[in-house]
C-alpha cells in the first residue's frame, strides 16, 4: 500500500524583502503555519528577499524535507547568489550537488522514483524527467532544490507538485514583483483550463493586490472570466497568513463535493 502524498502549497513571492516589514513578517508567519499543519512547501528556490524567508524559517521549524524549491538555472545569480555557478560541474558548486539518499522521494512524499544526484532520470508521478537538464540539490538551509531549464520549465514542474499532492494542495501569492504576477495568473489560468483542480489565493497585506482584485471582479461581471460559485472562487483574497491553510482546504472540500454530485447526476 503507498504512501499518500503530502499536502503541498505552493508559494509564489519576492526576491525582495520588500519596503515594509509587513512582508518579510507574513512570510515568517506562513512557514510557521505551514509547520504546525505539516504542509510540504513548494517555492521558487531562492535564498533572498521573501522567498528566502519562508524557506529557511520553514527548514528550521520542520527540516529540509519540508521545503521543495524550483529554480531556473539562469535564474541562479539572481535569486540564489550564493550559489552563482553551482549545479554546473566547475569548482565548489561540484561539491554542493551531492547524491540523494536512497529514500529521498519516498521522505517527500514521491514514491516510486529513480532519482540521483544532478541526474535527468526525474521523479516518477512527478514529472521531473520531463526536463531533461534537471539537476537535484540538497540544500540544508533551504530544503530541497531543483535547478529547471527555464521559466516555463519551473512554472509547470511546481504546478504539477501541487496537482498531484494530497487534500488541501494549493496554490497562494504573496507580495511580490512582475515575475510573481507572471506565476500567479499561469495556475489560475490553469485552472480555467482545467489543468488543475486546485484553490489559488493571495496574502493581501496592506492591500498589496487590491487592484488585481478589482480587476478581476470587473471580468467577471463583464463576462470575460466565470467563477464556479461562492466556495471556489477564481482568486481567494486572504487577509492572515494563518487562513491559507483553512481556505485551501475548504476549496479543496466543496469541489470534491462538486465532482460526487455530478457523478450521482450521472
């Protein structure tokens, strides 16, 4: 009998600490949310500004395999420029990219894989052998991390995590700058799609996405975007970093209920 997947949410944030300290601290506040329900994180893989924060506070708190980072291989020196030049075989960074324990996957909650250290074989049901230039990292300070291809490559390979995780599995946006809008609209545009079933949301500190919001109400009622009733909203706007979890679930819950009465209409 296999191991049900963890719940996973994935986190889309700033490289940046951002002006306000209201940021950083809603970060922190997350990862130990995410602790107290033993939430598996996935994130974009850097070690700065917001990311880095839920990241390293979230290792502290629940140990690395608690974290899953997806970072583009250009996108290294920005967002994790400590490790500009590892994964890459030249000097230190051959030291960084060690091999995997054997039970690695089995630990995240990926059973059956074949992966090892900075291989392409991937993770089975995972889909991490779709990117052949896959390399897998162990970070200590800030869990696990795979080196992707590309922007699109992460983008797909962390909705495909949190897909495939267990009841409560979402998606939420915090603070963050263009590339963080960037993610945020590819899974609610997933969503419409069907690609995915699962609840998106923003952490809207100090009304940092009001104007999305509007917008999107505005879209709706012109028609341009549908909304599947009250409990599944197309964008959950949350004010506490404490009610991710909850709303996440709830959303996961109401379309589950969802799907059985359309097979009982069936």
């Amino acid at each position: 009998m296999s191991t049900p997947p963890p719940t996973r949410i994935a986190v889309f944030c700033g490289s940046s600490p951002g002006a306000s300290p209201a940021h950083i601290h809603t970060a922190r506040t997350l990862a130990e949310s995410f602790h107290q329900h033993s939430i598996q994180l996935v994130y974009g893989g850097g070690t700065s500004g917001l990311m880095g924060e839920i990241a390293r506070t979230l290792v502290k708190l629940s140990g690395k395999d608690a974290v899953m980072g997806v970072i583009p291989s250009s996108h290294i020196g920005v967002e994790r420029p400590a490790d500009e030049g590892k994964g890459e075989g030249k000097g230190k960074g051959k030291e960084k990219q060690k091999k995997l324990p054997r039970n690695w996957a089995r630990r995240m909650g990926l059973a059956g894989s074949s992966s090892g250290a900075g291989g392409n074989k991937g993770v089975k049901g995972d889909k991490l052998k779709g990117d052949e230039k896959a390399k897998l990292l162990l970070d200590s300070e800030y869990g696990h991390v795979t080196i992707v291809s590309d922007l699109q490559a992460r983008k797909k390979l962390m909705m495909e995590l949190v897909r495939d995780g267990g009841p409560g599995s979402g998606f939420v946006a915090l603070s963050g700058g263009i590339g963080t809008v960037d993610e945020l609209f590819e899974v609610v545009s997933w969503s419409q799609m069907g690609v995915h079933a699962r609840g998106v949301c923003v952490l809207n500190v100090g009304g940092f996405w009001d104007g999305i919001l509007t917008w999107i109400e505005k879209a709706i009622e012109e028609k341009f975007v549908r909304e599947r009733g009250e409990g599944r909203k197309v964008l959950g706007n949350l004010k506490e970093a404490g009610e991710v979890v909850e709303w996440l679930r709830k959303y996961d819950e109401e379309r589950r209920k969802e799907k059985e009465k359309l097979k009982v209409g069936t």
